[in-house]
C-alpha cells in the first residue's frame, strides 16, 4: 500500500502530526493529488543535484497542470482555482530555488515514514486499534457478502425448483392425458414415461428440501451478522460518537453502520419473498412430510423476527443535542436558547420514506426526583423522516429546538442533592414503524446521550466539565444519577481527554512536557506521574488548584478561552510551552545565552493569562531568571503578544530602557519565530490624497510594554551597555576588575550628589 494511503488510516493523533508538515509554502492538496508521482521519486538525490532539481520541479508543474485539467472535465470550479494558485504560489516560492522544494519533500516525506513506524509500534503493543478495525471492518463486510451471495444462490435455485416444477406438472399432466386417449402409448413406452416422471418427481423433492436447508442456513448466516451489528459494532460506534463529543478522534462515518444495516434488510425482505414463492409451489404441489410445508412457518416467523429486531435497533442519534452557538460544547443545553439534534435511520429502503414520524421527549420515564428541575419542549417537536438529497439518508433534523423550565409553586429552594451542573437529563425520540406485508408494528426509540440544562452562559465551563467526567467514564446513557456518587478518573484517561480539549479547537494537544506539568498539579510530585493514578471529581472541578482560590478545570477553561481568542496562531505553530513548572522553567533556560526566553501560562490566573521568563547572567556568569507579570486578555486585547514581545523593554532608573528578549526558546531568534505576525508598516497618504485633505495635527503612537525595575534587581548587568557589549568586554576585563571600576564609580557618584546637595542645599 502506498505511503500517503497508509497514512489516512491511522489515528486522529497520528493525522496530527502528518497535518504540521505542511503549510502554505507546500500545502498538503499537492501530496494529496500527486502522492504516486511524489512516492515515484528519489528526493533525497534531487535534494543534491541544482539541474535534476529543476527538471522534477518543472515535472511537478506539468503534473499540476494534468490534475487541472481533470478537474476542467470534472467542471469542479473550485478546485481548479485551488490548483491554479497553487502553482503560482511555488513558482513564486521555488522558481529560482527548486532544491529548496526537493529538500522540503524529501524531508516531509521521512517524517512521514517516522510516523509510519511509531504507529505500527504502538499497534504491536496493543495500543494501536487503526489496524484492528480494519479487520473487524474486513470481517463484517465479507460477512455481508457471503449473506448476500447466498441470497442469490437460494434466489437461482427457487427459480430452477419452479421451472422444475413446471415442468413435472406439464409431464404429470399429459401422461394422464395420454393414458385416456383410445390410441394411447404402448405399455412399454407407458412404462418408461412413468419411471421419467418418478424421477423428476424424486428430483424435485430433493431440489425442495435443498431450497429449504439453504434459507435456514441464509438465517443462520444472518442472524450471526445481525448479533455483531447490534451487539457490537454499534455500541462501539456509540462509543466512538462519545469521545468524538468530548473533543476526540471525529466519529467513524454512520455511513458504513447504514451499508451493513441496509443490507441485512434487505437480505430478510428477499427471503420473505422467496418464502412466499415456496408457498405459491406448496399451493400447486405438495405430498406427504413436504420440507415446505413442515418449515414454512417457522421460516417465515424467524425472518420476520430477525427483521424486527433489526429496525428496532436503526434509529440512532447521529448528531446529538448541540446549541449553534457553542458547536465544539455538545450537550450542554441553556434555557431559552435553540438547540438542534439530529437522527438517522439506518435501514435505507425507499419503502421507508416519510414512513417515519419521530416526537422528541425530555425526560421520558425518569421518576420524580425533589430538589431536581423539570423543563417543557419548545418549538417543533415532531419531524417526519425523509430521504436526505446530499447523501440517500433516512434522516430527521430537529433544528428549532428550546427548553423551559417548569415553574414550581411556592418558595423557590434548591433541594435536591446535585447543582445545576450536576444534574444530567435525557432526551428521548420515539416512533413507530407499520410493516405493511406483515401488518406488524415496530416501536422504534433512540435515547442522547445525558445532557446539562443550564440557565447562565456563565454555567456552561461547569456544565462541560459534568459532560467530559461522564462520557469519559461510562457508556450507559442512561445513568442519570451518575453524580451522586461519581468515580474518580485514573491519569491514563483524563490526560486524554485534557489533550482532545486543546485539538479540538486548535492544531495542536498537549505534549508529554506539556502534561507531565498538569499531572503534577493534580496527582501531587510524588505519584511521579503515575498512569493508574486516581484524580476525584471534587479535585478536578470544584476544590481549588494548588490552594488558589479556583479549581484546575476552570483553570484549564481560562487558558483555552484565551489561547482561542489572543494565542491562536502562536499555539499551533509550537511557539508557547504552555505548562511548565517554574523549577522545571529555570532548568531549560539555565544552560541558555543571555535573552532566551520561553512563554508559559500563569498559574494564578482563573481567566487566563500568558508570561514570558528570560534568562540573564550577572558578572559572576550565574543565572538570573526574569518573569514579566501576566498577560490577561484585556493586555492582549489591545496589544497582540507578539507585539509586546517585540517592543519589550525593561528599564531601571535612568538606564537606557532596552528589550531582553533575543531568542525563544532553544535557540530561534525573536523576529524569525515572531517576525511573521508582527503588523506590516501603514502605507503612507498620498500628497494629493481627496480623503484626507487635511493632517490630523497629531504624532503616530504606538502602545509598548516597559517592566521598571530597581537598579539592584538587574546586578549590574542592565547598565547602559547591551548584554552583547558587556558579553565582549569581559573577554577582555575580568569580572573582579568590572567590578572595582563599578563600585568606584557608583561611589564617585555618591560623593558627587552629596557634595552637590551641600553646595545647593536650596534646589532639593
């Protein structure tokens, strides 16, 4: 299998990594387009070689050429506007540097097999489950193919057994008529018709309990398949649909689940028909301990069963309950505010369309619980299911949906044992389906999984929190009690799933660094990050973090808030460390040159913020570490971060103020880690400018951080001399001496204000 199919099957982490390879400068649509021609080529000797650079580079123009045209025969628009500008983009990028781009595609390319190879890893060590599913996957759609070829196998041989019968009954026939006639056959060719006929007769027999045998072994085929669907591959779909709610891997397809549904469906309504057939034979034929007559029944019970149960179990939540407003927060539902949800059917026959009439229900059969609120439906409640135009599906979309909540008479006390964002609801759906052959009706019934009804967007960090600790530790949907008494989550899962929180809504998750920082603020130094280790719902939630006064899910909720409003592109192209411990700060930075410096989140600070801390050293060459006071997201509001980074300056009594900043961390210089953000210079006015016929009178500003500080807090290093300066001289001085001329000069100072403030005792 090629190298870039490979990679589209393995896991979301995985796929996270192959996606930050590539950016604009090579964007991941020409890997995509061009992947066998790419694969085709030796990189790493275009990489050395200017000419053989600039033939491929040309050929990979032609071939973007080839895919445009293609897509011209395919009149998809947009697509060849897409390939248009990207060929100009690398003409731009590589025309006259081509071994730039084979060194790019080559590298992309062992980064890849890297993946490749770390993937395949941890599948042998069982934490891989890519490949397993697609045997299981393997597995059931050849299941399905062997239902489907008996299908046709019993259809051929129902037809060959009719035609057989037909043909006995016209030799039965004219052999009596042929008996009765006056110049009838001689008893010798009687005889010999006769012992034809018994032969067709014994034929046919034969030929009907082998139909017969055949369609209780399609059952039996059917009935297995029909156990894994239900019994596996659909919970585990609902399970996969709960992590991809909780910010994981986005949920395998139902497409799929539909397939396989759809087919056993139809399978069962083939052998009904074939069951009717063998009837309509039994009525022309029949004779003593016939197969059909003997199993018929049971037959057509056990298919009818078979069919029930299937559509019993197709009506699924594809989408669960989700406001517009907040899409990467489902199941977190505010009063008053519309939510949408959405079902699908996953038996696809047309006999099916608007059949379907599907009512929502909030909190069907949940017994009266004091102290715990109750809420009406608003909006439209009932949806007729139809066929989707975009994809086949038998789907109903609920898109007006709102919540109330009941008023209760007399004071209004919260007595119930949970808070608001505790309390977990369902939503159910009902309807029926009439099979008309059968005159059978099938109550069908989906259940979301628990939601949160909260009645201030405030809520709604606390309302997630409920729904991460419980889709992350339970599959019962229906286990609304589920906090009175909650379970604590081991280290191994909620890692996870604080990681799926940050690529949820950016391009990056949380490294081990990265989490080895928050599993010591929760487990405490001395679990020394232990997997099995056990966090409680109260420490993750409600009691404070490291005795701040907030606990660490709104912690972690500040961070994200201000990552997704201020902190987005220097996130995701790894330019924050995010979660580092001060002790574990001082130990990277310490073996660093003067002005590295690294950006981390605060830790006192419940709305977010982010710092930066740089290293600097004293005449005795030993570390001194700086930190900046946080930056809340009303500093970043009006100042991005990467412009504060780049007009920083510190400034200590009448020092000349200058920015520390030079490098982030290992080794990047600031204007290249950084440059690219930075704002472009404002076009100047034209003198003959119409719109601006007069000067405003004012000079430009520009807002820029400055940390003052006490001359002391800087030791000496902060004279009015660069770190590069002082760097260079003590090449040549040593610090002893500095340090001498230093003192006699300050002293020099001294004596020189004291002699002045007495010669001028007035002017103080």
């Amino acid at each position: 299998m090629a190298q870039w199919c490979q990679l589209q099957i393995l896991d979301c982490k995985y796929l996270e990594q192959v996606d930050q390879l590539y950016d604009d400068s090579f964007p991941m649509d020409i890997r995509q387009y061009l992947s066998r021609w790419i694969e085709s080529i030796d990189w790493d000797t275009v990489a050395m070689q200017d000419s053989l650079a600039t033939v491929r580079f040309h050929d990979l123009l032609a071939q973007l050429d080839d895919q445009h045209s293609r897509f011209a025969l395919e009149n998809n628009f947009l697509l060849q506007h897409n390939i248009r500008k990207i060929k100009r983009n690398l003409q731009d990028r590589f025309q006259e540097d081509p071994v730039h781009m084979a060194m790019i595609i080559s590298r992309n390319l062992k980064e890849e097999q890297k993946i490749l190879t770390t993937a395949k890893s941890a599948e042998q060590e069982g934490e891989g489950t890519v490949s397993a599913m697609v045997v299981e996957k393997q597995k059931l759609d050849n299941k399905v193919k062997e239902m489907k070829d008996r299908v046709q196998v019993a259809d051929q041989n129902i037809k060959n057994l009719e035609d057989l019968q037909d043909e006995y009954d016209f030799k039965v026939n004219t052999l009596k008529n042929r008996e009765n006639e006056m110049n009838g056959m001689t008893p010798k060719e009687l005889e010999k018709e006769k012992m034809t006929v018994g032969r067709m007769c014994f034929e046919l027999k034969a030929k009907r309990q082998d139909v017969v045998i055949q369609l209780t072994d399609l059952l039996n085929v059917t009935q297995a398949l029909l156990s894994d669907l239900i019994s596996e591959e659909l919970p585990e779909w609902k399970q996969r649909q709960q992590i991809a709610c909780i910010g994981g891997p986005p949920n395998a397809c139902v497409d799929q689940l539909q397939n396989w549904f759809t087919a056993v469906a139809e399978s069962l309504q083939q052998v009904r028909q074939h069951l009717k057939k063998l009837q309509e034979l039994e009525q022309k034929f029949t004779y003593d301990n016939d197969p059909i007559t003997q199993k018929k029944a049971y037959l057509e019970a056990r298919a009818l069963e078979l069919l029930k149960n299937l559509l019993s179990n197709s009506l699924v939540v594809e989408r669960q309950p989700c406001m517009p407003t907040h899409p990467q927060r489902p199941l977190v539902l505010k009063t008053g505010v519309q939510f949408t949800v959405k079902l699908r059917f996953l038996v696809k026959l047309q006999e099916f369309n608007y059949q379907l009439k599907v009512k929502a229900v909030f909190d069907k059969d949940v017994t009266e619980k004091k102290g715990f609120r109750k809420f009406n439906i608003l909006g439209t409640n009932t949806k007729v299911m139809n066929m989707e135009e975009s994809n086949g599906s038998l789907a109903a979309e609920f898109r007006h949906l709102q919540l109330k909540e009941q008023k209760v008479a007399g004071n209004r006390t919260n007595e119930g044992p949970l808070i608001v964002t505790e309390e977990l609801h369902s939503l159910s759906f009902e309807s029926e389906l009439q099979l008309n052959q059968s005159g059978l009706n099938i109550k069908l019934e989906a259940i979301s999984l628990p939601v949160v009804v909260i009645s201030n967007v405030c809520q709604l960090p606390s309302g997630w929190a409920s729904i991460l600790w419980y889709n992350m530790l339970t599959t019962e949907p229906k286990n609304l009690k589920f906090f009175l008494t909650p379970p604590p989550a081991k280290w191994s899962q909620l890692s996870e799933v604080l990681s799926w929180q940050f690529s949820s809504v950016t391009k990056r998750g949380l490294n081990q660094e990265q989490l080895n920082m928050l599993a010591d603020k929760l487990l405490g130094a001395k679990a020394q990050r232990n997997p099995e280790g056990l966090i409680p719902w109260t420490k993750f939630c409600k009691q404070s973090a490291n005795e701040k006064a907030f606990p660490f899910w709104l912690w972690i909720e500040g961070i994200l808030d201000v990552i997704k409003r201020h902190l987005l592109p220097l996130w995701n192209d790894g330019s924050i460390m995010g979660f580092i411990s001060k002790e574990r700060e001082k130990a990277l930075l310490s073996d660093k040159c003067p002005g590295t410096f690294l950006l981390r989140f605060s830790e006192s600070s419940r709305e977010g913020a982010i710092t930066f801390t740089w290293i600097e050293h004293d005449v005795h060459d030993k570390p001194l570490f700086h930190s900046v006071e946080p930056y809340t997201k009303k500093e970043l509001t009006a100042v991005s971060l990467p412009d504060i980074i780049r007009t920083y300056k510190v400034m200590a009594a009448e020092n000349i103020p200058e920015n520390p900043l030079r490098f982030l961390y290992p080794d990047i210089p600031k204007d290249k880690a950084f440059g690219k953000y930075y704002p472009k210079p404002s076009e100047t006015a034209e003198p003959m400018d119409v719109e601006n016929p007069e000067k405003t009178g004012y000079m430009k500003t520009e807002l820029i951080s400055v940390s003052e500080v006490h001359p002391s807090r800087l030791q000496d290093n902060m004279m009015p001399m660069s770190p590069d300066d002082y760097k260079a001289l003590s090449q040549y001085v040593s610090p002893r001496d500095i340090d001498a001329v230093t003192n006699n000069l300050i002293a020099g100072f001294e004596e020189f204000d004291v002699q002045m403030s007495a010669d001028f005792p007035d002017q103080n």
